[in-house]
C-alpha cells in the first residue's frame, strides 16, 4: 500500500499541482513529473525544483525517495518543467504515472 506522500505526489502529477516540501532538511518548491519506485523499490519521484532552498543552482530536476520527504503539501500554482531531457531518466525504474504519458495524452 503506498504511504500518504506518495499518494500525496501522485494526485498531486493528476492535477498539475505543485508540492512544497522537506527534503533533506531543505525547503523545496516542486513539480513532479514521474512517480513510482526506484531500482531498490523504494518510493520515488523525479521533481522540477523552481524554488526553495538547494545545495545547487536552480531550477533544476530531482529525484527524491519519498521515505525522505516530510511537510509535503500540494498547492495551485503555475506548472514548471524542465528542458527536453538530455539522457533517460534514471530516477524512477518501475514508472506508475508520467504527466507527459498518463496525464497529458487524456486531454
């Protein structure tokens, strides 16, 4: 059964919502865009990160284990992505729902 954040982050993908949260003690400020579980099968997300605090520029993308993300809280805002990718995304292995694939193509 998934936990509450990952329910959390995946109607969060379904509505085009952004996510504030905690994540490795930082404030982050995010679009997610791809949701499941990593090669370790651990709950994951890759993220755009427009704001909040970051060890690195931004924005940028992320991939964050959900185990570690605590205050998440979905909110209206305007929709951010990144660029084309460059290079497959490594992030998610077993995908359960990607905006560009399950969300974007129903409309």
């Amino acid at each position: 059964m998934p936990s509450r954040t990952y329910a959390l982050f995946r109607n969060a993908i379904l509505a085009e919502q952004q996510v504030t949260c905690v994540y490795e003690g930082r404030h982050r400020e995010l679009c997610p865009h791809i949701i499941g579980t990593n090669k370790a099968g651990e709950e994951a997300v890759l993220a755009w990160q427009f704001a909040g605090e970051s060890s690195g520029p931004l924005p940028q993308w992320r991939c964050l284990k959900l185990a570690n993300v605590s205050n998440a809280r979905a909110r209206d805002g305007r929709w951010h992505e990144g660029s084309s990718h460059r290079s497959t995304q490594t992030c998610v292995k077993n995908i359960d729902i990607d905006i560009n694939v399950d969300v974007r193509k129903l409309r």
